[in-house]
C-alpha cells in the first residue's frame, strides 16, 4: 500500500485493519517520507520511487501483490505494474494523480511546490507553522468532510509532522517529489503516465471521490479507457483519501475486487 504526496504508511492504518481477514498487508514509507531515509542517489521522480517499491517487493520476495496506491503513490503503482507486471496480481487506485489539466486552485497551489526555490520556500514555510495548524489545513484539503477524523487520528497526525519538521531532508523530499510528479505531466510518448497505464495488465480497481479537491473525478472515464482492465468507482461525500475517510466502503469495494480478481487468475 503506496501512500501519497506528504504521506505516510499511517494513511493506510485503518483501511488495513478492514482488511485483515484477506490481505497480509504492508504500508511502506516512500524515500524521504515517514520513518524512510531519503533516497541515496537523490532521485525523487516518479521512477524513483517506483523502483524503491520494485526493489523491496523483491527484496521480500512477496510478489506478485495486490498493489495499493493513493494520489502519487496511484502513479508510483501504475509505473510499477506497467513495468513489471510478474510482481503485480491486481491493482487498487485511490485517487490516482495521473495529469489532468482541469482548472483547479489547489491543484495550481500543488504545483507551484514544484518550482525550483518557490517549492523549498513554500515547504519550508509549511514547516514553519505550528504542527496543528499545519494538520488541520491538510485535513480540510483532503477529506471531503474533516470533522470525521476521530481525535486519535488528529493526534497521530500531529505528531508525526512534528517529528518530520526535525528531519533536515523533509523539505527537499516534498518539493522534490512534487517536481517529479508534475514533470511526468509533461512528458509524452511511452514514458508518459497515462502511455504506462494503457500498459497495465492487471484487474485495477480505480476509486474517486466526488467532493477531491486535488484529484478531480471527472477524469474517472479517461481512467476507465486508458487501464485496459478496470473498474471505477466514484464515491459520494469523499475527498482525496477515501481509504481513511471512509475505509469501511472502501475495502467493501476492495473486497470484490479481490474476489473479481481471483475469479479472473
């Protein structure tokens, strides 16, 4: 289960609970995230990252795998199955941050992380506002409805963020990560996200919701002709983390999937 933008393996913690009756399941932190080092070569683009998955799904020995990935870690997921299909069973993305060019104010706040020196300067001024403020601006962004979150889940956040606020590569990581995947938005050819969708052998499962402020559902039908072999779901009342608002509906999805999936090996 491959987290977002920002993120961390915590963003799967309850849609994993769901699930423990069919998955054994494991939330790593991307490069530069969570309880992760950043990368030795530096290297944040999207095929970083993915070969940083490619690389501990070897390393585990546990493929092939039903794949999970939110926003960026949708793109991480999509480049892993594109290229290297014998470690992928099915696929489930939430969100997926595939290029869309659809108007939106904080999708064009998102991007502007990307450029060089603007991107460390607005991390960085992330960093320098208070770990509360800091969570309660990111839930407000990506829940549909942030008064769902359960104070436990507000507290976990807060903590984590001061701890990262510490570390001397968050900065660099998160706008890093932010270039990388708004450059693939410009690439074109074989390389491009959406060439390496069409590429996708798996059953995907793609899930959006209808209330996302940074991933717009409307992209949902693109999505559903460019994965060979999907099923989409738009969600009602859910924003850009469906796994953690509403994991319940979610892994009820998910669970069809699985046995859709199954059905199909």
């Amino acid at each position: 289960m491959v987290h977002g933008l920002g993120g961390s393996a915590l963003n799967w913690t309850d849609l994993m609970a769901q699930l423990t009756d069919r998955l054994d399941s494991r939330a790593p932190d991307l490069p530069g995230f969570g309880f992760s080092p950043p990368p030795d070569d530096g290297d944040y683009s999207l095929a970083g990252h993915a070969r940083a998955i490619i690389a501990l799904l070897e390393h585990d020995d546990r493929g092939p795998v039903h794949l999970f990935g939110n926003s960026l870690g949708g793109v991480v997921a999509t480049y892993v199955a594109s290229s290297r299909p014998d470690l992928v069973r099915s696929l489930v993305l939430i969100s997926p941050a595939l290029p869309n060019f659809r108007p939106g104010r904080w999708r064009t706040q998102v991007a502007l992380l990307s450029l060089p020196g603007l991107g460390q300067l607005l991390s960085r001024r992330l960093v320098d506002m208070s770990p509360q403020e800091r969570v309660r601006g990111l839930l407000d962004l990506v829940y549909a409805d942030s008064s769902r979150v359960s104070p436990e889940r507000v507290a976990e956040a807060v903590v984590e963020v001061e701890r990262r606020a510490a570390l001397p590569y968050a900065v660099d990581a998160m706008a890093a990560s932010t270039r990388g995947l708004v450059t693939s938005f410009l690439m074109s050819g074989s390389s491009a996200p959406w060439a390496r969708a069409s590429r996708v052998i798996a059953p995907t499962l793609l899930m959006y919701g209808n209330q996302d402020k940074l991933v717009s559902s409307r992209v949902a039908p693109k999505a559903k002709a460019a994965f060979p072999n999907a099923t989409v779901v738009v969600l009602p009342k859910t924003g850009h983390v469906a796994q953690m608002e509403h994991p319940e509906l979610v892994a009820r999805f998910v669970r069809e999937h699985l046995d859709a999936a199954q059905k199909k090996a």
